[in-house]
C-alpha cells in the first residue's frame, strides 16, 4: 500500500510503498477515506512529542473495514468506522468507570505508538474502531466525518468536565481557532445561557458570531478579565474554556470567573 511516513522529527513526511497490514487476533484492517490533520500531528511531526520513527501519522479517519482477525464478533467487512485516539484495554477500572485515559494497561495513541491513517490502509485492536451511525453520509463527506472524534468530541468532553447547565454563561478562549469554531456551536448544543467569544484576532468574530456566540472580547488590547466582568455586569462569568493555555489567557480566565466558576484548560504553552 501507499503510506506517508516520518522517517525522523522535523522532516517532511515521505510517500512509500509499504506490505499491506493484516489482522491479528482481536485486531481488524480498514481502508481509509480521509485523515485529518489535527495539531498533535504537526507537534508529532515537528518533535515536540515523543514518537519512534519511522511512523504513519494520523488518527482522524474515516475508514471503511475491509478485513478482521480472529475472535473479533463486533466488526464486518464493510462497517464504516473511525478510530479512537486512545490505545486501552477496556477491561481495567478505569476503563469501566470511563476514565480510559488512566488505563492501566495503556498502550500509547493512533498514529504514534501505532502506525495510523495516512495510508492506504490501518490496522488498529478491533476495540479501537468506533462504528459510525447511519445517519452520517460518510461516502460522500469522508473529511468532515473523520474530524467528528476529535474537533467534536474534545468539545464534548470539555462542556462535560465543565458541568455546563442552561443557567451559564461561558467565555471560550482562543475561539476564532479550528477547535474553537467547533467549541461555540457545541455550548450552544448544551444550551449555554450566554457563550462569549476571546480572541486576539477581530478578524475572526463574525465567524465566531456565525458559529453562535453572542458576544466577542478582543483579546489583543489586554484588559480581557476586565471586559468579560463588564459583559456579565460584573458578576463573572461561570465557565471560562482555554484552549491556548499561556500565561495570560489562564490568569486572565481565572480573574473574570464568578461565584462557583469553572475553568477548563487544554493544551498549553508547555508552562
């Protein structure tokens, strides 16, 4: 098959003719559609993050199953799939009480510990596959299904770890980025009272607008908790979403939040 790989950190990737994978037992090979390219891929490839080369990338697919090993009863030929990012045993406590990101068998991430979906063709544990449901057209639409296990499921996670109710009003920073653009439209989906929009880029707010915030904080002039207080007529605002993590956006967050105030930070400046 074709595959993209990394041959060494800070290289650009390289098209190669690798063997066709075949399954194991209890693991199952698809044929990809699509694979995204999402930041972990860029901080793989660029050496910010530990990862054996040579290896193929990508972990934001959507793939259809062309073959299963032995013992695996929950997968066909023809099953349209993603993967899941996480490589766990799904058996542990952890796993049980879904915190499967503490398994205690952890075994790594798609496209890192394994070869992942900038091929022809993956091979994954038959568990790792999540079968999509019928109402996506992921024929026609491969890209935009395959990015849904990561640009919506981490905004997802987040409004959960944040216990966001109708009663809140959320600031999300970093909010004209890729993530963010999905984040809005996901706190509106949990009916967030009010969703406000942080970003140093005022370029981009008519996109945040159109992805449903209600109201914009041009980061870029400072005074960020300052104008949040003035929105929420200075009560505070009760869910304060970063998803760039410096310095400044985590103690600017941290300021403007009110009474009870959650705040729930991904990423990060490496600090």
């Amino acid at each position: 098959m074709k595959a993209m790989r990394l041959k060494a950190p800070g290289t650009a990737l390289e098209l190669e003719t690798v063997p066709d994978p075949v399954p194991g037992p209890g693991e199952a090979v698809a044929r990809v559609l699509a694979c995204g390219a999402g930041l972990t891929i860029h901080h793989a490839r660029a050496g910010r993050l530990k990862i054996e080369t040579p290896r193929i990338l990508g972990h934001e697919i959507t793939a259809e199953i062309v073959a299963v090993g032995a013992g695996v009863t929950d997968l066909k030929a023809g099953d349209a799939v993603t993967a899941y990012f996480y490589l766990t045993c799904g058996e542990c406590h952890w796993c049980r009480i879904d915190r499967e990101t503490l398994c205690d068998r952890f075994a790594g991430y798609v496209g890192r510990q394994v070869d992942g979906g900038y091929a022809e063709f993956i091979r994954l544990p038959a568990r790792s596959f999540l079968k999509l449901p019928p109402g996506l057209d992921w024929r026609a639409h491969p890209a935009e299904v395959g990015v849904i296990c990561d640009a919506i499921a981490t905004p997802i996670k987040v409004i959960r770890k944040a216990r966001l109710t109708p009663a809140d009003t959320v600031a999300r920073f970093g909010a004209g980025g890729a993530l963010g653009a999905h984040m809005l439209p996901v706190a509106r989906w949990a009916h967030a009272r009010r969703i406000i929009a942080v970003d140093v880029a005022p370029s981009k707010f008519s996109l945040c607008q159109e992805a449903g915030a209600d109201a914009t904080v041009d980061a870029s002039q400072g005074r960020v908790a300052e104008q949040l207080l003035e929105l929420t007529g200075g009560a505070g605002i009760d869910v304060a979403v970063d998803f760039v993590s410096s310095a400044s956006t985590l103690e600017a967050a941290f300021a403007a939040l009110g009474k009870g105030g959650r705040l729930v930070t991904l990423g990060g400046s490496g600090r």
